[in-house]
C-alpha cells in the first residue's frame, strides 16, 4: 500500500474502488466569527440540536464544522447538494448514508484537527487524538491496554511514551470505529503494534483471530502534538491525504 503526503486541494473526488481518501481541516485557520448562518445552513435539525446543546463555543465551532464538511464532501461526491444528504446512524452511533452502497466514511476531531475518511470499498474507521501533557499516560494504559501493548509501551525511553501512548490510541479507537460498534468492544481484548512495521498493525483479536488478516492499521502523519490513525481494509492499495482547510475557510465559509 502507498500513503501519499499531504497536499492542498480545492478538489473533492470520490475514491477509486481500492483506494482510502482522507480530507483534513484544521479549524485554527477559521475565524471564530465565521458566519454561523451559512455554517449551519445544510445541517438538519437534529444536528442543530446537537449544536446547540454544546455549552462552549469553540465546541459548538468544531462540531459545525465538522458536519458542514462532511456534508459538503458527500454531496460533492455523490452530486447532491449537502442539505439534502440524510444521515441514518447504526444502533452504536455509527453514521451511514441508507441506499448508497458501498459508499463507507468516518470522522474524528481533537483540538483543532478534523479528519474525514473516505471509500468505496469497504467499512473503515479514522481518529486524531490531541495530546494532553497532564495526564498520567502510563496509568491510563494499565486501564485500557492489553498486555502486549503494556510491553511495547514499557520499552519505549521516557520522552517517547507520550508519542508512543497516542499512536497506541489512536490505532485502537480506529479501529474499533471501523468495526462499527465503539465501545462496546473492549480496548484491552485486542492488541496493535505502537510503532508501525508496514500497515499491518493489528497483533491480536481475543475474539476472533481471523481478524488481523481483514484490516491494515496504521498511523498518519499530522501536526505537533497530535496522533492520527487509520483503519482500512485489507485490499486497500492506496491512500490519499488532502489538507481542505483553506478552501473550506476562504471559500466555503
């Protein structure tokens, strides 16, 4: 498999059958005064809820931000324009788009990255994770972790736990995103590998070993301090990254 760079696009195409495409907006470079009409615009009424029930700004931001760019990247996609595009969630939350086969996304924010995957081949989970220095990353690992993580994460030096923690993180949350049931699976009944060796990063599934030949699990490149993951099919060949944050910002919004 091949993961390109990222590189500015001001163009949304839909993926070829065995390829991921991931769009990253990073929502530093819009104004906080963006136009909140216009934000809001294409949202259903259930997401404007959802909206306003965030009690501080900059999460309401993030969050429109979010559902105005998935929104306009599926429209753009399947040539709809994105107030008419009609969400349908699986019983853990999943979002999915009823009657578009094999048309497969997943999003994630944090900070002020968001992250939107995109594929016409199969189910796939994403997740970016902004590192938070307070927390007392090795003890948190002992509550979620499975045991082979514990080890890779006992060997890394001092200044590398934090960086080997959220690339840990970050592949786990994707990859039960990809499986379509959140937590409902337990963190510590599988296993990945902390630093990549290719994109094969799943080690272990309690549950059913024939897992780790259906996945390839692997982190993503981003902005200091953040981590990145993806998980994708097995026959996923390529995976393209597009940054769409200034397109978004100066002429979307």
């Amino acid at each position: 498999m091949t993961i390109s760079p990222w590189k500015e696009t001001t163009a949304i195409v839909r993926p070829a059958s065995d390829a991921v495409v991931i769009y990253q907006v990073d929502k530093s470079t819009i104004s906080p005064q963006v136009d909140k009409t216009k934000l809001l615009a294409p949202l259903s009424t259930d997401e404007i809820e959802r909206y306003n029930k965030f009690r501080f700004d900059k999460d309401k931001l993030t969050f429109g931000i979010a559902r105005f760019a998935l929104r306009y990247i599926c429209g753009q996609m399947l040539t709809q324009p994105p107030a008419s595009i009609s969400f349908d969630y699986n019983e853990f939350g999943k979002p999915y788009l009823p009657g578009v086969p094999n048309f497969h996304f997943n999003l994630s924010h944090s900070g002020s990255l968001i992250l939107l995957a995109f594929c016409n081949h199969a189910a796939l989970g994403i997740d970016v994770e902004k590192y938070k220095h307070h927390v007392r990353h090795m003890d948190l690992a002992k509550s979620v972790f499975a045991d082979s993580e514990m080890e890779q994460l006992k060997s890394l030096e001092t200044r590398d736990i934090i960086h080997g923690f959220y690339n840990c993180w970050s592949k786990k949350e994707s990859f039960i995103k990809a499986k379509g049931k959140g937590l409902q699976i337990p963190l510590s009944q599988f296993g990945v590998r902390i630093v990549d060796e290719g994109y094969a990063n799943l080690l272990h599934v309690n549950w059913e070993t024939s897992e780790i030949f259906k996945w390839q699990l692997f982190n993503l490149a981003t902005k200091q301090d953040y981590a990145a993951a993806c998980t994708c099919h097995i026959h996923i060949n390529t995976v393209e990254l597009f940054d769409i944050s200034q397109f978004i910002s100066g002429n979307v919004l």
